[in-house]
C-alpha cells in the first residue's frame, strides 16, 4: 500500500506535476482532505459560498487562528476520498488514505445544519486510492473499486443508504456470510477508472487498471443490484475523465476523455459510450494530450477540460470545450496556474452561477496550491478568485444541494 501510493505521488513530484448551507438558505462547495505536500493527508476542509462568491470559514465552524484553517474537521485525514453531496443538504465523505497512507474503511458525514463532521458506519470493503463513487436517482451512493489495506485491487462494492445513515448490501445481493462483503461485485478489479450516472440511472464504469490498464467497461444496473460488461473501448485508459453528455443528438451518452493507455502514452484521443447501442465510439481528438485533468459539464451542455499533465511531464494550464453538437474539442483561455489533481465543480446558484470553480491541485513545481479561479463559459476565459485558507491537492469535492 505504502510503496504504491508513494510511487504515485513521487511521480508528481518527480514529473514536476491528479462547510456548506448551515441553518441557513446559503449553497456551496464544500472541499475535503487532500494532501500537503509537507505534512501529508489533510483533515481541513474549505467551503466556497455560492451566495458571496468567496470562501469562507463561516459553515466550518470559524477560522482557527492557530491552524490558519477553518475550526471544524474531518474525523480522519484522508486523501483520495470521495464527496458526494446527500439529499437534504450534506456530504458523505468516504474511504481514501489516511496518515501513513493507511487504507480506510470509514466514512463520515458533514451535516449542513451543524456545520460539523461525525464518522457513520464503516464500508464492508476498504476503497482507497482511486475508488469511484456515485450518487444514484434514489439518493443512495455506490462506491466500486479501488484497492484495500494488504495492497490489492478490488471488484468489491458498497452502498450507503442515507435514509437508514449505514452502508449496507441490501442493494448489491445481500452481504456474503463468508466474507462480509456484498455479494454483487465488480466484472474485473478496477482502479483510476471512472463511473457515470446514466440518464435511465445506470452507471457506466470505464477503463481503469487491474494490474495493466484495460479497455473494458460495464454497467451496474440498480434495479437488480448487478454489474454486467458492455462494449470495449477505442483505447485502454486510466486516469482519463467521463462526462454525460445532456444535449445535441448524442444526448444520453458519455464523452470519455485522455488518461494513460496500455503502454503509459498520454492520451489525447476521446470516445462515445452509446447506452442504447451498447458500444464505444471514436470522437475526434482533444486539443492536448492530457492525465489528471477534469472534466465538467456547463448549464450550457458543453463539457469544460482543465489542466493536467501532458506526455512530458509538464503539468497544464491549457483547458478546452467539447461541444456535443459539432462532436468537436476547441480551445478556450488559459487557467491563471497550471494544476494537476485539482478540483472543477459547477456553481450552481448566486451571482457567479454557471462559471466552474476551479480549485487546489499541484503545480509544475510540484507545490500543493492554495490558489483557485473561476472559468466563466460566456467569456471563456479564467480570472483569479480567493484563496482557500490552505493548499490542498487530490481533494474531492462537490456542490451541496
């Protein structure tokens, strides 16, 4: 476990660079954990206010003076870990790597009214490192893959049920009596891949690396709680973005983008997964050839691609737009800093509504970023906005509702 993830993170490195409404009305994005590149996994967190376009302290509890961070914090330092917003208000925070890059389990909640985190139920499985999470139509959140304390990847999945506040297999087959784990797994161990809400509430699971990278992919339908392999992909790829396309005559499909293929080439290739086909096909090739980046879908239906590191080893400021109804990638402004392993969310709401938040990661020095900017898609351009109380990268992060 250790061995790996620091050779990840020294790649990085060596590559010169991958609190919320409260009591109140306010709506934002909340950004958990991460690393520092001094001090390792993170227990802080930062809230963006969609309402005053900044971030604030105020959902966390208030600035600590003495940690110049905001007062409240996660019950673990984790990095890696995923944030998905919950129904009502609130995120469940889960798994990731802990201090000593430990292999967790556990997951936590941040509770809007609060402004606090609490540790709820642990996983049957641990996903560290890599692992995808999905908040499907009902509410519940699956989370697939990865790889566990002893080092190895995993086919295993979870579910957490917000409404009874546990994880359990009630969805996934029941729970294997041997084992403990849920009885309906993965068709392959996967990790770096992506997983994609679907339109009829599916979920697309792509690509990713289960001791070489693979070019398949499979559907987890929730209704019967099972996954099932669909297509092959145009290329092998891991660390490479998905997006659901909402509009133009690929509606319903998913624009897969970048990443690293089967022999380590950086990718600037992109792909169409068809629902109702059932297959990949190519769409033309991205501006730059791009791992690490992020991919985020405007109130425009476009798709924005940020950063990330190219073939050389140069972490990117260079960004660019699909358009889903020309099936065609352009280039828009550059970022203010190059970032790998940061974090793009919509602002949904307030006086900033429709530009992407772009947020945290590593730059070309390898220097974890406390910088963030905002992309405003009617410009297509980047300007700076606040920092965040302190630099983050390999954070998640999410828009509360």
């Amino acid at each position: 476990m250790w061995s790996l993830s620091l050779l990840f993170f020294g790649l990085l490195a060596v590559l010169p660079a991958a609190g919320a409404q409260a009591a109140s009305s306010d709506k934002g994005i909340l950004l958990a954990g991460g690393l520092d590149q001094f001090n390792g996994p993170m227990t802080t967190a930062e809230f963006y206010n969609f309402k005053t376009a900044a971030f604030s302290c105020k959902f966390l509890g208030g600035v600590n003076s003495a940690a110049g961070a905001c007062k409240n914090t996660l019950v673990t330092a984790r990095f890696y870990a995923s944030v998905a917003p919950l129904p009502g208000g609130g995120a469940l925070i889960a798994g990731g790597n802990g201090v000593g890059t430990i292999c967790l389990n556990s997951a936590e909640i941040y509770n809007s009214s609060t402004g606090k985190f609490t540790a709820t139920g642990s996983m049957t499985d641990a996903h560290c490192f890599a692992h995808t999470t999905t908040v499907l139509h009902n509410g519940e959140v699956l989370i697939t893959g990865g790889e566990d304390e002893t080092g190895n990847l995993v086919n295993t999945a979870d579910m957490y049920n917000p409404a009874t506040a546990k994880f359990d297999c009630s969805g996934l087959g029941g729970a294997d009596p041997t084992t403990g784990y849920c009885q309906s797994t993965l068709t392959d161990a996967r990790f770096h891949d992506t997983a994609t809400l679907l339109k009829d509430g599916r979920v697309l699971i792509a690509g990713g690396f289960d001791g070489s990278i693979v070019n398949t992919a499979e559907l987890f339908n929730p209704v019967a709680g099972t996954f099932t392999a669909t297509g092959t992909m145009t290329d092998s790829r891991e660390n490479h973005t998905a997006a659901l396309i909402v509009t133009g005559s690929n509606s319903g499909d998913v624009l897969i983008a970048g990443g690293l293929d089967a022999v380590g080439n950086v990718l600037q290739t992109a792909e169409l997964y068809s629902p109702t086909a059932g297959n990949f096909t190519a769409t033309g090739y991205m501006t730059h050839a791009r791992y690490l980046h992020t991919a985020t879908q405007l109130s425009t239906g476009k798709i924005l691609i940020t950063g990330g590191e190219d073939g050389t080893g140069t972490v990117l400021a260079t960004a660019e737009v699909y358009d889903p109804v020309s099936a065609t990638f352009a280039s828009v402004g550059a970022m203010t800093t190059a970032r790998a392993l940061h974090t793009a969310v919509l602002i949904t709401s307030g006086p900033k509504k429709g530009s992407v938040l772009i947020a945290g990661g590593i730059d070309n020095a390898g220097k974890t970023l406390n910088t963030a900017e905002l992309f405003n898609p009617k410009t297509g351009q980047f300007t700076a906005t606040g920092s965040m109380e302190v630099g983050r990268s390999s954070q998640d992060g999410t828009a509360l509702p």
